[in-house]
C-alpha cells in the first residue's frame, strides 16, 4: 500500500528530528559520525551482561540496516533474552507484521 508507506515514512521522518538523527545507525556501532570523528559514545556491547531485565528482542530476517544476525547477537549477550523473528520483516514495522510483534509482546509482559 503505497499510500500507508509513504505516509508512515513521512512520520517516521518528521518523528526524527530530521535527517542525520534518521539516519545515524552506523553511530550504534562506531561512535563515530559521517567524517569518522569520535563522537565519544560508550562501547555498550561490553555492558550488555549488566541488564538485569526481561529483554525481547524483535527483529526482522531481512533487515537491510542490521542483519538479523545483530539482534541473534542481542539476544544472546543478555541473559534470559527472547529473541522474536520476523520472517521476511525489513527494518521498518509493517502492519502485517503487527499482530506478531504485538502478541509477542503481550505474551514476554505476562511471562514476568
């Protein structure tokens, strides 16, 4: 439905505050922004053990931003984590994909 994307990706954007917070991913990672400067943010990979919360991890098989791969990894650093995919699911929520993510949230509220 190209007029619901174009509309939720207008949202999104205007959500965003705009362009470089809409597209700063890479900064998860590196810390660095577009020049490679250090931007000075925490390596939080390492701390990832010190979560001490229920943690669901709803990721899409094929996320073009983050491989599926990243949130196995998520999910595997904390421990007790769930990891939920969303097969064929992109980095976007897509409202087909909702009744999944939805039951899969209310079903990790309840097991706690």
């Amino acid at each position: 439905d190209q007029k619901r994307t174009r509309a939720f990706v207008e949202q999104d954007y205007d959500w965003s505050g705009g362009f470089l917070s809409a597209t700063n991913h890479f900064m998860l990672k590196t810390g660095e922004d577009r020049r490679g400067e250090d931007r000075g943010s925490e390596d939080c990979k390492g701390r990832l053990h010190d979560l001490k919360v229920p943690l669901l991890v709803i990721h899409g098989t094929a996320d073009p931003i983050f491989p599926v791969e990243h949130g196995a990894a998520l999910a595997e650093a904390v421990a007790g984590a769930r990891l939920v995919r969303i097969e064929g699911g992109g980095h976007e929520l897509h409202p087909d994909d909702w009744a999944t993510i939805v039951d899969a949230i209310v079903a990790h509220s309840q097991a706690r």
